[in-house]
C-alpha cells in the first residue's frame, strides 16, 4: 500500500488553494528503508541502521498538473546491506531527517543478510497523483 503522507498532501493543498509552486520531486529527494511502518506520521516506525539514505535526484514526468505522475529515472542501489527485515521504504526531504513525503509498505516483508545489495531499478517507483 502506498500513500501520500500528510506532508505531501499539504503541499498540493497550498498549490490547489493558496498559488505556491507547482509540488514536485527535487533533488532533495531522499529514499529510506524501514523495519518497521512506516505511518503517516512515523508513528511505530523505525528507520533501518547501519546505512545511509540514497539520494534519488532523476525523475521523468508525465502529464500535467495536477494530473501528474513522476517515475524514477535511474537505478540506485544500498550496498552493502546489514541483516535485517524490510517493511517499507519512503521518500524523505532530507538525507539524516527530514518530511516524510511518500510512502509504501511492502506487501510481504523482504530479509536481507549482511552484504546483501538493495536494488531500486529504474522506472521501480511510480507516483500517480491521479489514483
């Protein structure tokens, strides 16, 4: 299940009623794995250690606002992994803390041994505001 946090919606709230700029995803975009959640508000979540957040700053979007998608242009990859069990992953403003703009829990939990490499392939995540 995926979701647009409260964050994210916000800030298409301050473009739909108050004119700020046209919302998308920057350079500033940072992913985050979790072992467990992740919620609305990180709530219950804990945010994987021993690893760093991986930037994601190429997006390829489609439509027009605010009919608009954005699909992740490029491949990333966390390596090495630690031992661990992921539930989720999401997409932060900031590297070490940050808004928690989008998330998606995973439909079963995926297990990593340590030097287990984390693959994002390209066009992996999709953000459709029309659904």
């Amino acid at each position: 299940m995926s979701q647009l946090t409260d964050a994210g919606a916000a800030l298409i709230y301050r473009y739909l009623l108050e004119g700020y700029e046209e919302p998308s995803i920057t350079p500033g975009t940072w992913f985050a794995l979790f072992t467990a959640g992740p919620t609305h508000d990180l709530s219950g979540t804990t945010e994987l250690g021993s690893y760093s957040r991986v930037q994601m700053p190429t997006w390829t979007y489609a439509g027009t606002w605010p009919a608009l998608s954005a699909t992740l242009n490029g491949a990333y990859v966390i390596d090495p992994m630690p031992s661990c069990t992921i539930t989720g992953w999401g997409l932060f403003s900031d590297d070490t803390a940050g808004t928690l703009m989008y998330f998606e829990l995973l439909d079963s939990p995926t297990s990593f041994t340590s030097g287990d490499r984390y693959v994002i392939p390209t066009g992996s995540i999709i953000i459709d505001l029309n659904t």
